[in-house]
C-alpha cells in the first residue's frame, strides 16, 4: 500500500462558487479537452453521438433543484472532480503506488504505467471523483493540469488548470489553499467556503462557497400589464376600433 506524506509544502486547489455557477459546463468540456491532447493516455471518446456512447471525465457538473421553505424553486449546479485530499484514501488503498500524493504541492496523481486497472481507489473514494477509462483501463482523475500550471512555455496568465481559465461566470478559483494570504484563502474566509463532506475525514483541499440568499421576489400578476387598459381617451386607430367595436357589441 502507498503512504502519504507527512506535510506538504503546498495544499494547490480549486475554489468553487456555488451562487456563481450557471451550469454551463464549460470547465468540462476545457477538461476533456486539455487532458485528451496532453497529460497521460487520452480521455476514452467514444460513439458520443451514437446510442451507446463511452468516455471518461476528469470533471462533471451536477444540478438539483432545491425547494426552500417559501418562495420558488432554485436551481443549484455542483461541479465535482478530485479534491486532492489530505488524507485521501484513494493512495493509501493503492496496491502498486501508482496513486500517490506530491510533496512540492499536495496534488495527487495516478503514475498511468503503474496502474493495473484494479479499481481498488475509485471504491475508497468517497466523493465519486475517479473513473475507470474503459480504453485504457487505467484509473482517471483530475491533476490540476499539472502539465499546463508549471508549463513556462506558456504565458503566465494560462498557468492555472483548463477548467479555471475557461470558466465564463470566473466560479472556478486555483491557488494555494495553505497560504492565508493568498486569494483562494480570503475568499473562503470572506464566503465561509465549506468541505464536501466533512465527516469522511478525507480533509479536502477544495472549497465550495454556499450561495447567497436571493431576494424576495414580489408577487405581481403576470397578466396585469396585458389586462390594463392601454389609455382612458383613446385616439387615432385605437379610437376607430373602440367605436367600431361599439357599433358591432349588442
């Protein structure tokens, strides 16, 4: 079995912002994209179009509909991947050490060559976050893009993972979660960002910020404006049509 390092240098991840979200899923489409050309075996594509198709993802994106005590329904999106665990079981159950977890930076990884398949980390795996790629058969799971946040042949602004540089509503935040004073920090102390299920003990890296409270919409009736009289002293063609109407009414 693997072990974990004692301490990391950096605790790298994702800050998500559940009230900013629009569902779009953009970060997934960047995703499998990026992860197809570049880092590891590509992403399993197969008969997408087609009525049985096959693939893998690194990233998905769930919508609910939550019902509150009063006023309408609200539609929430989730985006989940790998949260990059302190305690991540999905390395400590590994049988060959191809999951583990970096020291430089806390972000954990499958070395591809050592995999053999065994699914033994998708079932320890709380969250969901790793898949079979039914290809390869290796095991799948997000890096953080880690070919493309070290990349220096890149500009300095596109060093950040596919899904955070692609993200049109900008809900998707990358940074060092163990430095106070870096911005994922202070938006997760300003927003209360939250752990995905905390009582696993996993200790993720990744952040959710909750949603804000939406303002009361007032109640009007929809079909006021169209049942209100256009003027009281009509004139041009909507006066013809009121004495045309008037002569034709018994």
């Amino acid at each position: 079995m693997t072990t974990l390092p004692q301490h990391t240098e950096r605790s790298l991840g994702l800050v998500i912002d559940l009230d900013t979200c629009v569902g779009c899923h953009a970060c997934v489409t960047a995703c499998k994209g990026w992860n197809t050309e570049n880092y590891g075996a590509a992403l399993a594509d197969k008969d997408a179009y087609g009525a049985d198709p096959v693939g893998s993802f690194l990233n998905r994106v769930h919508s609910y509909e939550v019902q509150p005590e009063t006023g309408p329904a609200q539609l929430f999106h989730m985006p989940k991947s790998c949260l990059h665990c302190a305690d991540a079981p999905c390395v400590t159950v590994c049988p060959t050490g191809a999951s583990y977890k970096r020291v430089e930076d806390g972000i954990v990884l499958v070395n591809e060559s050592d995999c053999i398949g065994c699914g033994l980390c998708a079932w320890a795996c709380p969250y969901g976050a790793r898949e079979m790629d039914p290809e390869e058969q290796v095991m799948k799971k997000c890096t953080l893009c880690v070919d493309r946040i070290y990349n220096v042949n890149l500009p300095e602004e596109d060093r950040q993972p596919a899904c955070v540089r692609t993200c049109p509503a900008g809900a998707r935040h990358f940074g060092d979660l163990s430095d106070p004073e870096s911005d994922v920090s202070r938006l997760v102390a300003e927003r209360g960002g939250m752990e995905l299920m905390p009582e696993q003990g996993t200790a993720p890296v990744n952040r959710y910020l909750p949603p804000r409270p939406r303002d009361a919409a007032p109640e009007f009736d929809v079909l006021a404006p169209y049942l209100e009289p256009v003027a009281d002293d009509s004139k041009g063609f909507l006066r013809w049509l009121d004495r045309a109407l008037e002569k034709i009414t018994p």
